[in-house]
C-alpha cells in the first residue's frame, strides 16, 4: 500500500510555495489599494494550493504512463517508482481539482460569475500541460502556463476577489511572482534535460540547450528584481525592501550559471522556491502595513 509519506512525496511540498507567493503578493496590493478580504484571500490560498497539488499528480499520472519517468534524478515519482498506481494518482489529482473548483465556485459566487471560466480554464490547463494527447509541456510551452497562471492570473485574481478592481500594481506583482515561478521549472528542466531528450520531451530547456537555459534562469530573477521596483514605483517605495529576496536568490543563481548538473541541481528548487516565498513576503508586508 502507497504510504502518507509517499503521498506526501508525490505531492511536491517544495513546490507549494509557489502557491502561497501570489496570494500573499495579491492580498497585499488589495490591502494597500481598497482593503483585505481575509475569508477571500484564504479561499484563493485553498484554490492556489490545491491547483498545485493537482498539477503535480496530474504530471505525476501522465509522465508515469507515458514513461517519461523511467529513469529519474530528481524525487521519487509515485507511477513511475510503482509506489501507487496510475489510478490511484490520477484520481488524487482529480479530487485536488475537485477542491480548487469547490472554493472557487464560492469565489465567484461571491465576487463575479465570470471567474468561473478562469477557474475552468485554469483546470484544463494545469492537466494537459502533460496530459491528453499532444501537452503543451512536451512542446516547450510550459514556463508560458506557469507565468500566466501561477503568476498574472494567479496574483491578479487574488486582487480582484478582494477589491473588484483592475490594479497595475497586482499585474506587476504577477509578472514578478510569474518570473520566479517559471524558474522553478527551468532549474527543473534544466535537471532533466538529458533523460527528457531521451523520451522525446521536448521542453524549452531542451529546445533551448543547456547554456541558454541557465542564461534564461538568472534573466527570470532579474526580471523578479525589476519587478520589485515596478510595484514600489505605482505603490510605496518601502516596497524596496523586497529586493533583499536577491540574497536568497544568490546562491541558486550562481549554482545555475557555474554547471551545476543533476543532483546538484535538485536544491536549487528548493531554494528558488524560497526566493519567490521570501519576494511576496517582503513586498506584501509593507503594502499590508501602510494599506
């Protein structure tokens, strides 16, 4: 029988930080614009959680069957170790959908009746990034799903539940949080380059080569650093501070761009994940402050 640690595994906590970011950088444009709807921000924390958590069984799922995940450097897979059936994955991933579109539903019932396509737009595109036929994941589209849904849509619409407003400052909140977001999955693919060229996985770090995907990494902080300035510039200038996340993203910057190659590139994931964590906090806390 598949374990709760295995379970837990498959789920990919590293990676939910990813999912936290955009909340908390919305809710902070929305405090400082209009004013908080705390019930709302946590019920677009539950939708943003729970929509990683089921992008990450679906990718489990659709990888494992396909046997992308043969052979692996980075963590345990649950189809593709055996450790739990392709049906047992997939109907995890399902039931995390299930979750997210239960408290979007109350969301948009709550705020506008549109959201609901967003929300199934975002479910769609969270299982064929590797599911269906032909994902776009295998076609070097997916650092263009996570930066539009993980970052611009996922950071402008927690904004919006709250305030009901277009905000600039939420859109440059998005593009920063979006930026670190597809980093994240550029350290990933860059890891996986060669058993991804392997399984015809075609993803832009394959497309791109190894040296131009590092180059394409430290480009995606600096585009996060300019995007700190972009805030501060439509907001407060105490939003500066949250250059500082430069400090965390130092080091997995510099692992990047110095050849770091399989294993060694499995923190970097984990500490690009603390770098966007670290960006929303920093660049929230003021907007919370003075909102």
């Amino acid at each position: 029988m598949t374990s709760s640690a295995d379970w837990l595994a498959g789920a990919r906590p590293r990676t939910l930080p990813a999912a936290v970011a955009p909340v908390l950088a919305g809710t902070g444009v929305a405090a400082y614009v209009d004013h908080a709807v705390w019930w709302k921000a946590l019920l677009a924390l539950l939708v943003s959680l729970a929509l990683q958590v089921g992008v990450n069984y679906a990718n489990d799922y659709s990888d494992g069957v396909r046997g992308t995940d043969a052979d692996r450097v980075g963590p345990m897979r649950l189809v593709g170790s055996g450790a739990a059936s392709p049906r047992a994955v997939r109907g995890a991933a399902f039931a995390a959908f299930g979750v997210a579109a239960v408290a979007g539903l109350v969301l948009a019932a709550t705020t506008a009746w549109w959201l609901v396509a967003v929300g199934l737009v975002c479910v769609v595109a969270a299982w064929f990034y590797t599911g269906g036929e032909k994902p776009y994941g295998y076609l070097g589209l997916g650092e263009v799903m996570v930066f539009v849904f993980f970052g611009l849509v996922a950071v402008v619409g927690t904004t919006y539940v709250q305030t009901e407003t277009w905000e600039w400052p939420a859109l440059y909140a998005g593009v920063g949080i979006g930026a670190l977001a597809c980093a994240i999955l550029v350290a990933n693919n860059l890891r996986d380059i060669p058993t991804d060229t392997v399984a015809g996985k075609r993803t832009l770090a394959v497309r791109l080569g190894d040296e131009r995907t590092r180059y394409l990494y430290a480009f995606l902080v600096l585009v996060a650093a300019a995007a700190v300035v972009a805030v501060a510039a439509s907001t407060t200038w105490w939003v500066l501070v949250g250059l500082a996340f430069l400090a965390r993203a130092l080091s997995p910057t510099r692992a990047v761009l110095g050849g770091a190659t399989g294993p060694a590139l499995v923190p970097v994931l984990a500490a690009t994940g603390a770098s966007e964590l670290i960006w929303s906090v920093l660049v929230a806390v003021p907007l919370l402050v003075l909102g």
